[in-house]
C-alpha cells in the first residue's frame, strides 16, 4: 500500500529556472513530512521538513509547500542548479507510528 | 558523512545463503531504521528497533530478521537468499523514538547482489 506517491519519475529542468518536485499521500495522520535528496552510490541526505502545523518552510533555494486539504506536497528548489541533480524522495511521518514512509522518488535532471 | 556507517558496501552471495549486514548509528542516536531500495524503487521500510527493542515492522520477509545491541549498533539477517532479493539496504538512525520532529540519517548503504 503505497501510502506516498511521486508520480513524475523524472524531471528536467534548464540552469536557472525552477524545479518543482511533487508528492501526494493519502494518510491523514501524517503529520511530518520531509525531502531527501539522494545521489547515485550514496545514502539519501535530509533536505528539508515541515509540520503539519505550517504551510511553507523554506531553507536558502529550497521550500516546501504543504497543502494538507489536498493531501500534496512540493518542493521548489530557485534556482536550479547542475548540483542539484539527484533522486529527490518525499517523505511522511506520524507521532502514531514508529516509521517513515517514502515515495519513490523523481530524478531531477538540471541542464547546464 | 551522515555518521551512519553501513558494513560491507557490497556484498555478492549465492541463493540459499545467509548474509549479515551491519549498522552503527550516529552517536546519541537510539533509533535504527532498516530499509530496502531495490530497482531504483523507493525505499521500502523493513523493521525499526529504538534503544534494543524492536519497535515497528513494515514488509520485512520471515527470512529476514533484526536486531539492536546494547552498543545500538543493528544488524540485519537475511537468509534463504533469493535472487530478488538483490537490492541496496540502507540504515538510517534517529535521535528519538517519536520522529515528529525529527529527521532520519541514512548511512551509504550495503548493496547485496544474489547470483
């Protein structure tokens, strides 16, 4: 049961511009929610979280948009670098269970 | 470095055989976190131990086991090998048990292949 679900399994996207990067979930009891990023032969490093008290949380060229109604989340990164890309994972979290679910990732490909 | 170091990094073995992977966790941290990534799937959460005890279990396999030390290092059991099986198996650790507010940090991760 796929509780987090990335459904672009990859994207591009020009230097410069911006990369939206996004995620759904369907368990209201998520109440934590967070972006990690991964590259190839590495283990998946924290990006970026918000609770479910906030809407927006943002950290230099990356912010995180919950819309809680709609069940989705969203990570802009402005501006996009070659750096940046990566396989970006969402994922969510309760204070009622003791795990994280992960989504499936969408790989960011960032042009030159 | 994340400062959760995963042994071996790689690991090749034949069907029907048993392999031990092992996790040594941040410093401080007393939750461990074990998942598997196969195919560039996501990653799949197998079992989570907090400070010795097991305390949550996703879709981990009967011939998969795990477990926490006094030391918090972790290890995972896998055995009756299959060849879809092969996958990257990560660690992550955390501060607490309640991950509210807190994030996990994964190690490199064991990439196991059956042959």
């Amino acid at each position: 049961d796929q509780q987090v679900k990335q459904n672009s399994p990859s994207l591009s996207v020009q230097e410069g511009r911006i990369s939206i990067l996004n995620c759904d979930y369907t368990n209201s009891m998520f109440d934590y929610f967070l972006w990690y990023k991964k590259y190839p032969a590495e283990g998946p490093t924290f990006l970026i979280s918000i609770s479910s008290i906030k809407d927006k949380n943002e950290d230099g060229r990356f912010t995180v948009f919950l819309n809680k109604s709609a069940k989705h989340l969203s990570l802009h990164i402005v501006p996009s670098q070659p750096g940046d890309s990566a396989v970006y994972f969402c994922a969510a979290s309760s204070s009622n269970f003791n795990k994280f679910y992960f989504g499936s990732g969408t790989k960011l490909n960032v042009k030159p | 470095d994340s400062g959760v170091t995963q042994t071996p990094k790689h690991l090749i073995t034949a069907t029907g055989q048993r392999v031990t992977l092992r996790c040594s966790p941040r410093s401080g941290d007393l939750s461990v976190y074990w998942y598997q990534q196969s195919l560039d799937q996501g990653l799949q959460f197998l079992i989570q131990y907090y400070n010795g005890e097991e305390r949550a279990k996703g879709n981990i396999l009967e011939r998969f086991s795990a477990q926490q030390f006094p030391d918090l290092h972790s290890e995972l059991n896998l055995s009756s090998l299959e060849l879809g099986d092969s996958a990257l198996y990560f660690c992550a650790s955390s501060v607490s048990r309640d991950r509210a507010r807190t994030e996990a940090f994964f190690g490199q991760g064991t990439r196991l292949t059956v042959v």
